[in-house]
C-alpha cells in the first residue's frame, strides 16, 4: 500500500498545482474551499504581527483575508501562472526573505505540492520570527478524500497525485524544526462528490463529523509556533570562602611545638 502511494506522484508540479486552482472552482472545490475560509478567519485573528506571508495560491480567493495584519504577502513558485495579485515569485526552498522577519506564514497545501518539503519548512523556519506562526491546510490521507486517492491518483490529476501527508509526520517534522504543535483541527466530512445537490444535502455530516468521527475529515489545519529556546543565566557566588574553617584544622607548626 505505501509503495502504491508513493508511485501516484503529479509528473508536473506546476501543472499539478494550475489544475488544483482549477479543482476549486468546481462545485465540490468551492464547497471546500469555503469550509476552508471560515476555519482560517477563526485562527487567523488571533495571530497578531507586521507581515503575513502565504505560500501558494492553491484558488483566487484571498484565503487570509480575515487577518488583523495589514501587510499580506502572496507567493508562488517559479513557472506558476496565477490571477490575481501576487507579491513574489520564487522557488519554494529558496525564500526571498530576510531571517526573522516574518510573524505569520500560511501554506494552503503548499506542502503536497512541493519538490522539497523538508527545504521549504526549513525556510519557513529561517524567515520566521520567535513565536512566530505557522499554519498549514493539507489532505487528510486517512480520509474518504484519502481513498479516493488510492483509486484516482494513477491518472496524474490534481488534487489525487498530490502527497497527502498525516498530520502526524507533519507534526514530526516541525518538532525537529524546533516548534510546537498549537492546534489540529480536521474539516469536510462529506464525500468527494461532484454534485451540487448532493455536497449541500450532505451539510449536516459537517456538523455531525467534528463530533462523531472528528480525525476522518478530508482535510486538517494545523497551527504551530516557533519555540525560542532561552538560556537561564547562573549567577555567580561572590562569597569569599576560608581556606581553614575555625576547629577543623589545626596548623602543622603549633603540633610541632608541643
């Protein structure tokens, strides 16, 4: 099973990730792609900073418009054709960016779409500031979206030949990048249907998953920090210390005498 989905690998990741922005604009993406906007408006107001920086832009809606940080940045990578406004253009592993300048960076599955996913948290990590933020959107392999995979991902069509990481080897990841895990939230228990009728028929498994089956969503959010390791200064002890304590000793010289 593991060899079978390491083969469904999208043999074009630019072209993978155009025909993603085309998956959100079907029916079954919008439904997706709204469940997506409301739990990022609610995470995203309470991260506080100067500069936000999204990586990718996997549909043309702003997906962090509900930040309180006024100075958003919108990246893609080299070969991308993208509306909309977008502030850079740079290869993933490779940011433009200065270390420690950034408070908040988002990656709507920036990370099932990457040549070097390690490359690209670890320049996420660099850019960051201390406590700093990081919010992540992927596919939940364990998941219906998950087993559609297994039977669609063979054609080469995104968002099937993507790489569904689990949250868990995502949460792994991090702890080595030094950060820690805040959050994890799953979403979109309905089924990859395309029918319209059917996605909105199916509305209640949105309120009833988070309660019932809350790990088997389709996708998952995870929020984590940059942990800042700080040194606890020793403070010296000043006190002068005897050589000889009072009744502990007795020189050699008065033994001597007697």
């Amino acid at each position: 099973m593991k060899r079978l989905l390491q083969a469904y690998q999208c043999p074009d990741l630019a072209a993978a990730r155009a025909v993603l922005r085309q998956w959100y604009r079907l029916p079954l993406g919008q439904a997706w792609q709204a469940v997506e906007q409301d739990l990022l408006n609610q995470v995203l107001v309470d991260c506080f900073g100067y500069h936000l920086l999204q990586i990718g832009r996997p549909c043309d809606e702003d997906l962090c418009a509900g930040s309180r940080i006024h100075h958003r940045i919108a990246m893609v990578q080299a070969g991308d054709a993208v509306d909309g406004a977008v502030g850079l253009c740079a290869e993933g592993g490779e940011l433009p960016l200065a270390s420690g300048s950034v408070d908040v960076v988002v990656l709507p599955h920036t990370l099932s779409y990457a040549a070097l996913p390690h490359a690209l948290l670890r320049e996420v990590e660099r850019v960051l500031i201390p406590e700093g933020y990081v919010v992540i959107l992927g596919f939940n392999p364990w998941s219906l979206f998950g087993l559609r995979r297994l039977f669609a991902g063979w054609r080469g069509r995104s968002p099937w030949c993507g790489h569904f990481y689990s949250s868990l080897r995502l949460r792994d990841w991090l702890s080595l990048l030094g950060f820690d895990s805040l959050q994890l939230r799953h979403y979109f228990y309905r089924p990859p249907l395309a029918s319209p009728a059917l996605l909105q028929r199916l509305g209640w498994l949105e309120r009833w998953g988070g309660r019932c089956w809350p790990i088997l969503g389709g996708g998952f959010m995870l929020v984590a920090r940059k942990r800042v390791t700080t040194l606890t200064p020793i403070r010296p002890r000043w006190r002068s210390r005897r050589l000889i304590q009072v009744g502990s000793a007795e020189p050699t010289v008065r033994r001597n005498r007697t």
